[in-house]
C-alpha cells in the first residue's frame, strides 16, 4: 500500500538514537526516541525503554521524570504494567515529537480509556517489534503499528473492516514485502462451537492477504510468552487445513503452511520480562536477580525433553540479549 511507504522509507530513524559523545546531544536523541515510540503505538512504559536503550533503570526513571515534569507526558497508573504506570504523550509532546519527525500523530492525549487488560498484550508486540528490527542483522528494516493500520481502515471502517488489523507490520528488506506479527498470550481464539469457529475466520482473513499479489502482507510471525499456546495455535490451524471446510485450494494450502511462521525461541524473552513477577531487567542494578540461579535454570530447561530446541536455544538467548549472562561463544 502507497500509505505505508512513509513509514517504509524512515525505517528505524528516531527509533535507534544516533550515539553522541555530547551529553546534551544524548538526551536529545533519547527524548526524540521515547516519544516517538509513544506516539507511534499509542501509549509505552518503563521497560519498552529499557530493553531498547540498555539502560539502567535509574536512567530510564530520570528520562520518565523529567519528560512528565516538563509536560511531554502524561502518566497514568495502571494494574497491568509491571512498573505501575503507562505513559501517554501530552500535547505538548505530540507537537514537539510532530514537528521533529515530520509524521501526523492521531492520539489521544488523555489516558481516561487506557484498557490495562491487554496491556501486557500491547506492550509485548513492541518488544517483538524492537527485537527483529535491532537483532535480525538487517533483514527487518520499518515497522507499522496496529494503530496506524487501523486509522487506515483495517479492521474499523469502510472497504477494509471486515479485514484483520494485525499486532504490527514488520518490512523484510530482502524481499522487499511487509511481514505480519501477531502475539498469542491466550488460547481462546482455538475454540470452535457449532456457531463460531474464531481460528478459521482468522486464518482466512490470512489467506486473503498472503493469496494476493497486492496484499498487505506475504508471511505472519505468531509470537507468544507459551510455547503451548503455539504449539496449540499451530495443530489447530492443520486441523483446519486439513479438513478444509473453508474450500482452500492446494495453492492456498501450502501458502498457510509455508508462511505462517512460529518463533519458539523468542518465549523465554517475552515470559520473563512480563509474565515472571520476580524478574528484572538489568543485574547491575537490582540485586534480586541471583546469577546461579539462572544457570540452574537454564540447566533445567536444557534437560527438559517436553521442550523444543528451538525455545531451549531460545532460553540462552533471551538472557544473553538482557545482558544476564555472558553472550553466546
């Protein structure tokens, strides 16, 4: 679609803060990246910004607190963030982050509607998002949020609202076409009554697009915090294809075998950054974290043979990228 091409062709601008030896220069470019990401998806915490930046908690604290303190924020508490509050931009902020960018930011600046049930949901697609764009070497270059797919129409209004809004569009340089993401932190779309069946609707809405030379998107990336919820996501997706109620032809069929992808290893990551109540980012800063006991659970995870190599790998990696242990010889 033309009106991604925007966000195609400013691909990790403002989201990667250029490294300056200037402290304010530093600040500048951390300030541009925080509200830039807020705006784009709508609303952030603490840890998105941690995990991005690499930077203590201390740092991040003082970023929030002078960012709220100077009318660029807004902060709202919230049950569902393990930091206790989640941030909005201000009008302040979205006039600031506006102009420097040069985008249009259709947010609301108030916090009243914040829904915290799918909060820890909203905020795992952006650490998915940050991942494949930070560590996959070049191959994801842009993304587009569910946000800004919505304002476009998917999923809410006119031609494109019987179309599925996915968590986030991820650009693969090398093929040039957009990727899907979708996070899975429960079950309940597997269910099938004899009136609903919530897989099957979705994954047509996926044939859809993949069948299609001018769809929106050419692979889905299935993400979760439960290597159970893909293996079950993916057993009923076969099912499906195989009894074929939907009137799939062959060409179909390998499509949503072929491109319906699911990332295994990056479970551990997103389990101990927001599903692990005692876990935190960051072992020179919060002496809870006990190192012998991640390499007694990494020996554990290792020896379990009811988990896949590939989650297995996926454990060593998740602590090796939050910086927990030593990275991989």
């Amino acid at each position: 679609m033309e009106e991604l091409e925007i966000y195609r062709d400013m691909g990790t601008t403002f989201l990667v803060p250029v490294e300056h030896t200037n402290p304010a220069q530093k600040g500048h470019v951390r300030r541009l990246c925080i509200l830039y990401v807020i705006g784009r998806f709508g609303f952030s915490s603490k840890v998105i910004f941690e995990y991005l930046l690499g930077l203590p908690r201390e740092a991040i604290n003082k970023l929030f607190r002078k960012l709220v303190t100077e009318n660029f924020l807004n902060e709202r508490k919230s049950f569902g963030s393990k930091d206790g509050a989640v941030y909005y931009l201000s009008s302040k902020g979205k006039r600031y982050i506006a102009f420097e960018t040069e985008l249009e930011y259709n947010q609301k600046t108030d916090t009243s509607s914040h829904n915290s049930k799918t909060e820890i949901h909203d905020e795992s697609i952006k650490i998915c998002v940050i991942d494949r764009l930070l560590n996959s070497k070049g191959q994801y270059t842009a993304f587009v949020t569910e946000k800004e797919l919505r304002e476009l129409g998917y999923g809410t209004f006119g031609e494109l609202k019987n179309q599925r809004a996915v968590d986030a569009l991820l650009y693969h340089n090398e093929s040039g076409q957009w990727h899907a993401l979708e996070l899975e932190t429960a079950n309940s779309k597997n269910i099938q009554t004899h009136k609903l069946d919530v897989r099957a609707d979705i994954l047509q809405k996926y044939i859809h697009q993949l069948d299609n030379d001018n769809g929106l998107y050419k692979r889905v990336l299935f993400f979760s915090h439960r290597e159970r919820f893909l293996r079950q996501i993916k057993s009923r997706i076969d099912n499906i294809i195989a009894e074929n109620k939907l009137g799939l032809t062959d060409h179909q069929k390998t499509l949503a075998l072929n491109e319906l992808k699911y990332i295994h290893s990056f479970c551990p990551t997103l389990y101990n950054i927001f599903w692990d109540p005692e876990f935190k980012l960051g072992k020179d800063t919060h002496q809870k974290i006990e190192l012998d006991k991640i390499s007694r659970l990494l020996n554990n995870v290792t020896a379990n043979d009811e988990l896949s190599d590939e989650y297995k790998a996926g454990y060593e990696k998740a602590f090796t990228d939050l910086k927990l242990i030593n990275p991989i010889s």
